[in-house]
C-alpha cells in the first residue's frame, strides 16, 4: 500500500512489560513468541499488553509441574537488574 494507507493501518507496537508485574497467571495462557525483535524473546498477551516470559521461569515451572501437574495458577517474584535477574516462580493453585 501507500505511505498513507501504512500510516493509517500501523499500530504501533505495545509495550512490553515484565510477567512479575501480574498478580496471577493462568497456566493455560498462550505464549507467543516475537522473532522479528532484535533480541527473540517470548511473551503473553494480557489486554492488548505484552508481558516477557523469560526462559527460567519456563524452566522452573516445567519442575513445579512434574510435582504439582494439577497447577492452575502462578505468580513470579522478580529481584534485581541487568545481569543478576532472577525470577522466583510461586505456585498459588
């Protein structure tokens, strides 16, 4: 299309927020991932936002799973910056 009809249709694209910042997600959530971003990284969508699931807390909740297959929902716990990020998965049903 033209320059017009781009700028008319583009939606620019939402921010990304960290999946710490929910109270609780649902297990069944779908995850997506963006691999035309700089860096690839994988993400939920909650209300048209983009919440960043990192690579460890799909880790630590592949073991919570392996003793708890029934979990339903969960929250992460985020401490630090940078580098020394970590995250603490919380199981809550």
């Amino acid at each position: 299309g033209t320059i017009k009809e781009e700028a008319l249709n583009y939606t620019p694209p939402s921010s990304i927020k960290n999946i710490s910042e929910l109270q609780s997600i649902d297990i069944d959530i779908v995850v997506f991932e963006d691999q035309e971003a700089e860096f690839p990284y994988k993400f939920i969508e909650i209300n048209d936002d983009r919440y960043k699931m990192p690579i460890s807390v799909l880790n630590s909740l592949k073991s919570i799973l392996a003793a708890k297959p029934a979990l339903k929902k969960f929250k992460v716990v985020k401490s630090g910056k940078g580098m020394d990020t970590r995250y603490v998965v919380i199981p809550l049903e």
